[in-house]
C-alpha cells in the first residue's frame, strides 16, 4: 500500500516493468533466432559466452568509467531516460532488419545498459526516501514488480508468437513500451533531483 500511494515509487515500478518487458522479449527472442540459425549444443554455447563476455566488459566500463559521469554531467532526467531511447533506436531497427548479429547487439546493448547503468541509477533513486520507505518498498519492487514482469513478459511473447506474428513485427509491438519507460524515467529524474534538492536543504 506505500508502494501505490507514492507517486515516485509507481514511477519506479513503471520503469522497471517496462523495462523487464523490454529484456525478456530480448532474452526469449534470441533464443529463438539462435535455436534457428545455430544448430550444434557446443556451437551455441560458444555463441552465448561471447555474447555474456561482451555484456560484462561494457557493463565494467559503464559502472567504473561512465555512469557517475553522465550523472554529474548530464543530471538524472537525461541520465534515466538514455536506456529507453537508445534502445527505441536498436527495436527500430529489428523491426526492420531483422538478423541474429544485429538482434545480439541490442541485446548486448539493452543487458550492459541494465547491469552498467540502469542498476546503479536504480540504487541512487532509493537514497532519496526514508529509511523505511526504502528497505520496505524495494523488496516488494525487486520480487512482485520485478519477477512478476518477468513472467507477464513470457507469457505475452509466447502468446505473440503463438498468434503468428515474427521476430521482427513484435519489436515493433513493444516501442510504445519503450516510450512508456522513457516517460516514466524522465519524470523519475526530475522528481529525483526535486527530492534530492529538499534533503541537502534539510541536512545544510
């Protein structure tokens, strides 16, 4: 109930549902693209440790080179709201060329932008409420919000599929979703830095 009072934390909740619609069509459609195209257990093992490789290393060098920077420089907004829209761009393109390179690259691009940015900007987002607000609202965020989208966002790809629709017409389906979270993350940016502008004010 403290979740759905607090317009900042619906604001949370909404980024987060869209954007783990957004990573398990990604997860389930590269599993199907690759299930296609790569035949041999081994050959697509190989296949996934590259694509996890190259996560990771973006991921390093968002977290320890660039994120703290586009905060400082950017601001929250503009820093929130950068997944969704660069993101928008990669589903554009899927809904128009769709191949298995191209699908992995913005799959690449949407897990390191999610372990490299959109984690720690998450993180930051919580400094701002009170201790109890935060210890009990992000739990019911990261299990019910969290996995629950999770398994919504299965359930809507399988029932995508099963109506007939391609790889390529369903990434196109989901850009409105993309401009719901990038909606959501840039008025979670400002009402951020609105929060964060009373807190220093309290403290000084």
């Amino acid at each position: 109930m403290h979740v759905l009072r607090s317009k900042y934390l619906l604001l949370i909740c909404l980024v987060m549902l869209s954007h783990n619609l957004t990573s398990t069509f990604l997860f389930n459609g590269l599993a199907v693209l690759v299930d296609q195209s790569i035949i041999g257990f081994d050959e697509r093992t190989q296949f996934f440790s590259y694509v996890d490789l190259v996560v990771q290393v973006l991921a390093f060098l968002f977290q320890f080179l660039i994120t703290a920077r586009l905060v400082v420089y950017l601001g929250m907004p503009r820093t929130a709201v950068l997944p969704p829209v660069l993101l928008a761009a990669g589903f554009t393109l899927l809904g128009s060329s769709l191949g298995l390179v191209l699908f992995a690259a913005v799959q690449v691009a949407q897990r390191a932008l999610n372990y490299g940015l959109l984690g720690p900007v998450k993180e930051m987002l919580f400094t701002v409420v009170d201790r109890e607000t935060k210890y009990k609202s992000k739990n019911f965020i990261d299990t019910v919000v969290y996995r629950g989208s999770d398994v919504t966002a299965s359930w809507l790809f399988k029932g995508m599929m099963t109506a007939g629709l391609s790889i390529g017409q369903i990434a196109c389906a989901y850009i409105p979703i993309l401009a719901m979270w990038a909606f959501a993350a840039w008025h979670l940016g400002r009402a951020y830095v609105r929060l964060r502008g009373q807190l220093d004010s309290t403290i000084a």
